[in-house]
C-alpha cells in the first residue's frame, strides 16, 4: 500500500465507504529477526508436517474466498493455546510466494506478542490500540502498518506501551472494514473466548472464525462452551494445532 494511494473509510453509522484522501495509509519497513525461527514452519528450515497442514488450511480458505470470507478472526477457548503463533503461521501461509496480500492484525491488547514473535521492533506510539486511541480523540493521523515482507503487512502492538479498552470503540471495527480492501485477506489474533466477551467483540466484524485448539491441553468442555458464548452467527472452524508449552503463550 503506497503513501500516496486512494484510502477509504467507514462511515460510523452506516458502514458506507467513501474516499477521504486525508486519511491515508503509510507503511514502515521492518526488519523482521525471529528470535526462535523454528516456531514460525512457513520460514526456511521450518518443520516441513507443519508447513504442509497450513497449506492445506489455506487451500481450505481459499475455496471460501468467493463466498466473502476475507476477515478472520483467530481465538482459543483459554489462553496458552497456540493462537497467536497460528495466527502468525496462517498470515505467512496465505502470503507465501506472494500468492495474497496479507494484514496481521493484532487484537489481543492485554496480552500482546506478535512482535516479540516475528522479532521486530514496533515504532514508538504506532502499536495499534494506540493508533485506535488517537482516533478515539478525533485525531486523523495516517494509518502505520509494518512492512513484514513484499506481500505481508502487519498492526501490532508495542510491548508496555497500549490502551487494551480501545477494542470497545466502534473505531475497532470501523478500522478493519477501512483497512481490508486492500489486502486479499486480513487475519486477527484475537483473545480468549471465556477469559471475557473480547472475541464477541471481533466476532462481530469478522467474515469467518478460527478457533485453535491445543491436542491434549484443551477441554473438550472449555471448546463446547467457547462455541456457546460466540454462538452461530459466523461460520466458524476448529483448528488442533499443538504447540508445545515451553516455547510460546498465544
């Protein structure tokens, strides 16, 4: 996405687009350093079994992008579960060969970790939630994704510097609606269903869900509760992806 491209938001009532070319788009390259590259099986050297179940989930995905599934939103039952690390392997699955362009969106603020996973340093004051509360006050400051590689973009947010209550905001949604056209798939890691009602809240602006499941840590009564609270208004899939403890808490 160029700075100097046509940008378009969402009007806060009727979710009608239109062109503001004062509000634009900029993107800032990062210099992406894994510190365990391992974990991340869509890299070079990465496990080829893992490397292979995610194309096949993007495969998967992809039959469904006719039907409007462009928007997806990835929780787990309970935090611990993989989530965000599967987040991060779906986006880099979708985006390889530049086949998709790709956002990662960050959406759990209170426990954040993208970028400690993809090893870049977010610019100050340019996390997302922050971004959201600048909005919040009216401001139009241009929009600051992270340039992660030709084809894969990303909103995270900077480690201790957030305002987790941005996600309440209508500017949250608004947000992702505004930002999606420009990408063939926007995937954001969301947060624990039955920690609280946050995933209700992106299950509301989402096409699809994901929910990740950990073999032999999840229950099976936390997953027929977590499919309860977000109930049947999206399509949603389960997704058993383990991911061993020591490693990473998504």
């Amino acid at each position: 996405m160029d700075d100097d491209s046509k940008t378009i938001i969402v009007d806060a009532k009727s979710f009608a687009l239109e062109v503001r070319p004062s509000d634009p788009v900029r993107t800032v390259r990062v210099d992406a350093r894994p510190p365990n590259p391992a974990l991340l099986a869509m890299l070079p050297g990465g496990p080829s079994e893992a490397a292979s179940a995610l194309r096949l989930v993007r495969q998967r995905l992809e039959l469904r992008q006719p039907l409007g599934q462009k928007l997806l939103g990835v929780v787990s039952a309970r935090a611990g579960e993989g989530k965000s690390l599967f987040s991060a392997q779906l986006a880099l699955a979708l985006s390889e060969a530049q086949r998709a362009k790709v956002l990662l969106v960050e959406a759990n603020f209170l426990a954040p970790s993208l970028a400690k996973l993809f090893g870049v340093t977010v610019p100050t004051h340019q996390g997302f939630s922050v971004q959201l509360a600048r909005r919040m006050q009216n401001r139009t400051d241009p929009w600051v994704e992270l340039a992660l590689g030709p084809s894969l973009h990303g909103l995270f947010e900077e480690p201790g510097v957030g305002y987790a209550q941005a996600l309440y905001s209508t500017h949250f949604l608004q947000s992702l609606f505004f930002l999606a056209p420009a990408y063939d798939y926007v995937v954001i890691d969301g947060t624990a269903v039955l920690a609280s009602g946050d995933a209700n809240v992106l299950a509301q602006g989402v096409d699809a869900l994901l929910v990740v499941a950990r073999s032999g840590v999840t229950r099976g009564a936390d997953l027929i509760q977590t499919m309860q609270q977000l109930g049947e208004h999206k399509p949603t899939d389960l997704v058993l992806w383990d991911v061993p403890a020591s490693e990473h808490r998504g």
